[in-house]
C-alpha cells in the first residue's frame, strides 16, 4: 500500500553492479515533486545519521499569503492575526474589509509594522492593504539577533543603574523602544525558526540542525523575558516621583556588575562552549538570586517610609528575575553542548 506524508515504510537494499547499492522511492513521493527518471536528487547525510532527500532542480518555495477579512476579525484582535501570520511564515498578507479601514484598523497595521521585521506596505486602498516580506528567513543569521538583542537589553539595564544613582533621566528616555526592538527581533527568530521547521533549505542557509535552531528560540525567549524586566527598571526610575536615592556600592544595584559579567560569558559560549565557564557563570547568578531574595525579605523590618522600601523591593525583584533567565539561558546552553557532544559520537 503506497505510503503518505507522515507515514513510515521499510525498504530492502539492493546490490547492483557488486559494488551499489539502491533502494526504490515510494511512488506518491515521486510524482508529488514531479520527478521522472533520470531527474537528479539531491542527498544529504546529516550529523544525526540521517539521510535526506531532495529534488536537485528544487523550485523556489511557494509564495505563501494569507488572507485576512476584517469583517470576520472581532475587534481589537487584528494585530493578533496579523502577528500570527507573521510567525507562521507567511510571506504576504492581503488585509481587506467591505468598508473603509477605520483609523484603529491603521493603528494596529503600524504597531504591527513596528514590531515585526522585514515587512512593507505594498498596495494600499481605502478597504485593502498588502503587506509584502522583504526580508528570506535564510538571511539573518540567528546568533547576529540574539547579539542585538543583548546589546540593546545590557545598555538599557546600564543606563537605568546610571539614573538610579543620579544622571540625567535623558538616558533611558527611549526604554520603550529598545524594548520593541528586543520583542522584534524574537518574533523574527521565532519565524526563521518556524520556517527551518518546514525547509531544510532554510536549514542549510542558517548553517543550524533544527535542533539548534529551536534552541535558539529559547535562548532569545530568555533575552526577552530579561528586557520585560529591564523595561519594568527604566520605568519605575522615570515615573517615580520622588525617587528614592539607591547607593550603587550596596543591595540590590551592586549585584547588577555580578549579572552583567556573567551574562558577557554566556554570550560568548554560545560559539566556545565551555561546559565550566557557563556553570561558573550560573553560579554567581544563583548567589546573586539569593542574596537579593534575603536582601528582600529584610526590607520590612526597618523604619524607613513604605513608598521607598516599595520602590527598593521592586528594583530588587527585577535584578533578582533577570538573574533567574539569565541562569536559564546557561541552561540552554549546557543543553546544546550536551546535543552536540551526542552527535560527534
């Protein structure tokens, strides 16, 4: 019975010539990817042990659309669609409705625009738009976003210590949008990865097994989750007012160096790989996490006014949740070294 997607078969080798071997391709298979005889196929052995088989004279990807109707969209949940067709992989979307975009449809078609990556504007009417990916999911390399992404999440956590112990407020002044570019920059990794799922053409282009791609994902879940964090910091120094004054040599903000060296050595193990420098690095983050946490509970026994052990407290459980992702992201680290010392055995 001939096999479909999804299904398995087992297929004897044959001996030709005395020195080749060859086996049959199931029918279905054939036809799906209009083969003939003689037509090339391109054959891969990958790291696992694996083979894998792919017409040489493979056309282009079709180009994926999807098709959003407004008027079966409930309101406020268009940048929701929109944003799930993004990481889906869609390569286009057609928006329309049977009446003119209102000024909120706009609204949530430009915050979609600014929280995604690689997607302009095509076509434009008054009840139709086009939006058209610019950007191959094959291009970016995943370690160049995570890079950004910690570059913009260690200079946003920078500049809000420097407020906290008294420079201009003018620093952090864009702390929103940093962190939009830190939440773009994950849902694009999210959708490279997406796309490495189903192409191992993407696969290849990236130079990641799946398996490292997925992992990827987490890593960059991890940054993200430690800019909500940042973000929550720069906020609580801007809108605070008065702002308790937070020595930088004492609880919570002195632990901030300890997080920032050891964040630096995980990043660069995510190309060496040194199973003793991340656990070294996880290390100091958990004695940061517990130092913060008893600095924490003994915050209440004092005298001091409720508004400003409030604020200590607060700062204190940011530092203290960023230390937390960042032991999560060694984690995910150690898990990737653990894979890749599987594969060369």
């Amino acid at each position: 019975m001939p096999i479909g997607p999804g299904e398995q078969d087992v297929r004897r080798l044959q001996l030709t010539g005395g020195s080749t071997y060859t086996m049959s391709l199931p029918k279905p298979w054939i036809i799906s990817n209009n083969l003939s005889a003689r037509d090339g196929i391109r054959v891969e052995w990958r790291a696992s042990g694996e083979l894998s088989l792919t017409p040489l004279d493979e056309a282009s990807e079709d180009k994926t659309i999807v098709k959003l109707n407004l008027n079966d969209i409930p309101e406020g949940a268009l940048y929701d669609h929109l944003m799930g067709a993004y990481l889906s992989g869609s390569q286009e979307v057609s928006i329309f409705s049977e009446n003119s975009f209102s000024r909120e449809d706009r609204s949530e078609i430009r915050r979609f625009l600014r929280s995604t990556r690689g997607f302009e504007i095509g076509e434009e009417s008054e009840s139709s738009m086009n939006l058209i990916s610019l950007l191959n999911a094959g291009e970016l390399p995943l370690h160049a976003s995570l890079n950004r992404m910690y570059l913009l999440l260690t200079s946003l956590v920078r500049d809000t210590f420097e407020v906290l112990t008294g420079s201009n407020e003018e620093l952090i002044s864009d702390f929103e949008e940093r962190e939009r570019e830190v939440d773009g920059l994950h849902y694009l990794i999210e959708r490279q990865v997406g796309a490495m799922l189903d192409s191992q053409q993407v696969s290849r282009s990236l130079g990641l097994s799946r398996k490292e791609g997925v992992e990827h994902t987490n890593l960059a879940r991890s940054l993200e989750r430690m800019m909500d964090h940042a973000h929550e910091m720069a906020r609580l120094a801007l809108e605070t007012n008065p702002r308790p004054s937070l020595r930088p040599d004492e609880y919570p903000l002195s632990l901030l160096s300890v997080w920032m060296d050891a964040l630096k050595t995980l990043m660069i193990n995510l190309r060496t790989h040194d199973a003793y420098q991340i656990e070294t690095a996880r290390n100091s983050l958990k004695a940061a996490q517990l130092a913060l946490k008893e600095h924490e509970e003994g915050l209440w026994s004092g005298r001091r006014k409720a508004s400003s052990l409030l604020f200590e407290d607060r700062i204190s459980e940011s530092i203290r949740r960023i230390c937390a992702y960042s032991r999560d992201f060694g984690e995910i680290l150690l898990n990737m070294i653990a894979y890749d010392s599987m594969q060369r055995q």
